[in-house]
C-alpha cells in the first residue's frame, strides 16, 4: 500500500483550490455481469440495444440541458458531442455485426466495440484523442446501464457535505454535481488540463486529481481531508488533524473574501507605478471568473479550444460570436486574443498533422498558420468584424523568424483590405503583436519589436525552449524551472528590447501568476500580468505593496546569481520583508 502512508496521506496534483473536509462517496462502476450468449433472436437484441440508446440519449439531454443552466453554452456544447458520437453510424453498425457473427447479447457486442475503440484511441500519442477516449467510455457506460436497465448512480443526489472520490470524473459526471452537497473530488487519474479539472476550477470546487490507484482501500463515509493547496488528501484524520485543517479553511475562505476587496481596485505599486492585471481564458465562458476576480482585461484568449470543441473547423460567423463575447463582456478593456495554436500537444480530431519525431519544434501554431492560410485568413476576417465590439488585440503564436510576422501581416492587411470592400466595419487601429516563446526572439527582441505592436511573454514555452527541457516530459520535469538564470535573462532581454523598440510587453505564461515572481517581473518593467482568475487578487495584493527602485535592485542581484535555487533564496528573503 504505497498509496497511503503511516499518517494517512494520499499524494495528488491540486487540480483546482481550496480546502474541504468531509465523508467520502466512492462512486464506483457497477459490477455488472455482462452476459456473451444470447437466448433473444437477433431483432430482439437490436431493440433493446436502440432502446438502451434512447434511455442514454435522454440522460445526455438532461445533463447539456443542466450544464446550459449552470456552465453556459461552451461547456454545454460538450455535451452535444456526446450525444452526437453516441449516434454514430459506424459505431452502430460495427455493433448489429458484432451480433450477427457472435450470436451474442447486446451488451456483450456494445462493450467490446466500446472498448476496441476507446482502447485504440487511448493509445494514440495525442493527449485530445487520449481524452476522447475517455468521452466514449463514458457514452457506453451510459448505453450499457440503458441496455440492461441499471440506474446510474446520480452525482446530483447526494448527501450533504460529501468528497466523491472516483477513479476519473468525465464531464457528464462533473457537470451534474451538486455544489450545496459536494464540497470536492479526487480522482484516481488525470491532470490538470483534463476537461473535469477545468470544469472544477469555473466552479471554484477544490479537487485534488492522479492520486493513483486509491479506491480499493477507501470506505464510504471516511472522514477526509481534500487539502487542495498542497494536492494532499488525508484519511481518517484524528481531532487535531482536524482542528488545524479546519482552521487552514477558515483562513483560506477568509483571505478569499479580503481578496474580493481588491476587485475594484487598480493594481498600483507603492511608488505609483500602475501595473495591468488580466486574466487568461480558454473560452467566453471563463470571463465571469476573470471579471469577479478583479481583472481589467484579457492577456490571452486560447482560441485553439474553440476550435477543439468543434467537429469541424469553426466558421467565421461562428468565430466571430466568440470574439464578439469576449470583446463586449470587457466593456472596453482589452481583449488579446491569439490566432490558433495547435500543434504541439494540441491537435484537431478533423485536422491531419503529422506524425512527428518532435512535436514542439514541429508543424505547430504560426507555421500551420502560414501553410494553410485559408485558416488563418477566416480567423483575421471573424476578429477584425469583432473588433468594433470592444477592443481586440490580436497575438501570434510561436514567432521565431521576422519572415513570419511579415507573412501574417500581409494577409492582415488584405483581409483589412476585403472587409473595407464589403463595406464591413472593424476598428482601423487594431493592434496585431506577437507572443515571445522562443530564444530566437530573446536574442533580437529590438528588431522583432519594431516589426509589430506588442509583445507577451508566454514563459511555458521560452522555458521550455531555452533550457530544452520538454514541458510535459515528466522525467526531467525537474529541470523545467522558470528561476533557471538563462531563462530570467531572456525575459530581462525581452523586456528591454520591447521597450528599446518602442512597444509594450505583457507576459501570459503560467510565470505571470506566481507570487513569488511578481517582485522580479516587476523590477524587470513588464507592463502586464495575465494569468487564471484565482491568481490575479493575490498578485495584484503583492503589486500593492512594492517598490519599484527596491524590486530593480533585486533584478541586478540576482541576474548576477549562478542557480535557480540561488535565485529562489534571495527571492524568499526579499518577499519575508514585504509581507
Ligand atoms: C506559453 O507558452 O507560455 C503560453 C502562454 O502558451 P501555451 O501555454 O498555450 O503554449
Ligand atoms: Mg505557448
């Protein structure tokens, strides 16, 4: 039992924070007994397979209809995937054959077909597939409950203050959870970036996620801990366990409602210096989070994910809404919304790309982009028509080669040039920059800055390609640090040079939402912070509190430091002097 240690304590990922202390619901598959042979005819069991289906069909429905209510079209559209992948042809008829030859049940042939299929999918390289295969297991589990006539267990009936503790949450299970009687989840598998956790986090439910193979030795009803700070769970814990957890809450719910005081609030530093805090999103329905939290705009717009979500490549018209949404909720705030970046870890389910050796130095962001314009083209023509609702700027991804800018700024301008034609209006002074990842850019800032109009660090990637350390390898996830000096003196250089060339910088990568950073960027002169919305009330607190001058003397000590963990130490000590 590696699982657990002597006190009771089950490591995982904190997917999504907070701090809840409850009893533990373990929803676990049903053990169902899945009969091979038939005593039915053939038309029998194709009825009570296509009667399954209908009861399946319904649930979905529901459940879309719910997550419309709760978590608005983006999350809800999910779940018309679902319902559309379970009325898939092939799928159906690859079952009805697996009758005929076998003679067999229909829950017999569903569940192998789910499985063959789900099976391939999951061994697939792509983490996109690898969670759609988790969306098809989910779909026949549903059929299969609907074929036999089994009740699904269900998440919105539980008792009050309950954890569920599963082996994987699938969005349908997330999105039917009530939050008066939930008060958290741990899960078994899954990362942060999994469609559950991202679910959480809009909820703002504490999960703690890839726990590892936990259920077996839990019981409904323990007493647990989810300490989604730290990613810890603990069992079973005695009175003073539980007294120093509950105080922990009390401090993290109270800081929660002191921060909410800074919403209206400018960032400004002691000195005067105002600072911009936005927030990122990964789809219009994030901006509440970023709006409650106090941020004045948005530093990144992932649109990738609306392209993700889709079964097809968004139409302009469809794009445009999007953009129009995220423009208009900011009441004029600006909005950075960057041009589609897939590749990489990231594909299109109707997009071929390449089998490549390495992805991330591949066929990825930019470089699709200006080999397949047409793409890049309708998402040019659906922002410029959104940009006359509020103020939209536009952010290259993975720039590396002056060429690059040129050759997208072309098509920016005929597309400027096509809407002026239809006599279509956009706002004429958008602002088209470029997101700084790559060391090329780092060592040439001055001259990429004098090509375009802004700059944002996305440091997930300038880490990785600086150090050549391959952010999801977790091999050597411990030499992937951000405080590397090499790192931080490319940031240093990047800032310099956009200010060399006369531009404005912001940083977008996950850098932008640690606290302990805030300090360093600061003194360094970044313009703007983006980041998730939880992040930005706590680093808007530390702006508060700094000084330029002082923060621009930390900048000279340790740029002169040889290690990350040097760095680190003086960073500690300069931070216990501010708080
Ligand atoms: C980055 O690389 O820092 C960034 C913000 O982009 P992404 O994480 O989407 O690659
Ligand atoms: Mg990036």
């Amino acid at each position: 039992m590696e699982w657990i240690m002597k006190n009771n304590l089950i490591k995982g990922i904190p997917a999504s924070p907070g701090i809840a202390i409850g009893k533990a619901f373990l929803y676990k598959e049903n053990n169902l007994e899945i009969l091979e042979k038939s005593i039915l005819s053939k038309e029998e069991e194709l009825e009570r397979l296509i009667k399954g289906r209908e009861v399946a069909k319904k649930q979905l429905e529901e459940i879309k209809e719910n997550t419309l209510q709760k978590l608005g079209k983006d999350k809800a559209d999910i779940f018309e995937g679902h319902i559309t992948l379970l009325e898939d042809e092939e799928l159906f008829s690859e079952i009805d054959s697996k009758i005929s030859e076998k003679k067999c049940t229909a829950e017999f042939a569903l569940n192998e077909a789910i499985d063959e299929y789900a099976n391939m999918l999951a061994n697939l390289e792509d983490a996109y597939f690898k969670e759609r295969a988790g969306d098809l297991r989910d779909i026949g589990k549903r059929w299969l409950y609907g074929v036999m006539n089994v009740q699904v267990v269900d998440l919105s009936k539980l008792e009050p203050e309950t954890i569920i503790v599963a082996r994987e949450l699938n969005p349908s299970d997330t999105a039917q959870i009530n939050l008066e009687n939930v008060l958290a989840f741990v899960t078994e598998i899954g990362g942060k970036t999994a469609h559950s956790s991202i679910m959480a986090r809009s909820l703002e439910l504490p999960a703690v996620v890839g726990v590892g193979t936990v259920l077996e030795n839990l019981e409904d009803n323990q007493i647990l801990i989810v300490d989604a700070l730290n990613g810890e769970v603990i069992v079973n814990p005695d009175e003073e366990t539980l007294k120093t957890y509950r105080e922990k809450r009390e401090n993290f719910l109270k800081e929660k409602e002191e921060l909410k005081a800074l919403k209206d609030k400018e960032a400004v530093s002691k000195d005067g210096t105002k600072v911009d805090v936005w927030g990122n999103i990964g789809s219009p329905n994030d901006l509440k989070g970023i709006i409650s939290n106090g941020g004045f705009g948005i530093g990144l717009y992932r649109t990738e994910f609306l392209f993700m979500e889709k079964d097809s490549f968004p139409t302009e018209d469809e794009q445009f809404e999007a953009y129009k949404i995220v423009a208009e909720g900011l009441k004029g705030y600006p909005v950075t919304i960057r041009t589609m970046d897939i590749g990489g870890d990231k594909s299109l389910p109707y997009m071929e790309l390449p089998q490549e050796e390495n992805p991330f130095l591949g066929w990825r962001a930019i470089r699709v982009c200006l080999d397949r314009q047409e793409i890049l083209k309708t998402q040019f023509r659906a922002l410029l028509r959104a940009s006359k609702y509020g103020q939209i700027k536009i952010m290259l991804p993975m720039i590396m080669d002056i060429e690059e800018i040129r050759k997208a700024k072309a098509i920016f301008e005929n597309c400027k040039n096509e809407l002026r034609e239809e006599g279509i209006e956009f706002d004429e002074k958008i602002m088209l920059g470029i997101m700084v990842e790559t060391p090329a850019v780092a060592f040439r800032a001055k001259y990429f800055a004098k090509e375009c109009d802004f700059f944002s660090i996305g440091t997930n990637d300038l880490t990785q390609y600086t150090l050549a350390v391959d952010r999801g390898n977790e091999k050597i996830a411990n030499l992937y640090d951000t405080y590397n000096p090499a790192v931080l003196q490319a940031i240093k250089m990047l800032i310099d040079g956009a200010h060399e060339g006369g531009i404005k910088i912001s940083m977008c990568g996950e850098f932008a939402g640690d606290e302990n950073a805030v300090a360093i960027l600061f003194g360094m002169g970044l313009d703007s912070f983006s980041m998730s919305g939880i992040s930005i009330p706590r680093v808007k607190r530390i702006l508060m509190k700094l000084d330029k001058k002082e923060c621009e003397k930390l900048v000279e000590r340790i740029l002169e430091l040889s290690t990350a963990s040097e760095i680190k130490n003086e960073v500690k000590e300069f931070m216990k002097n501010i708080a």
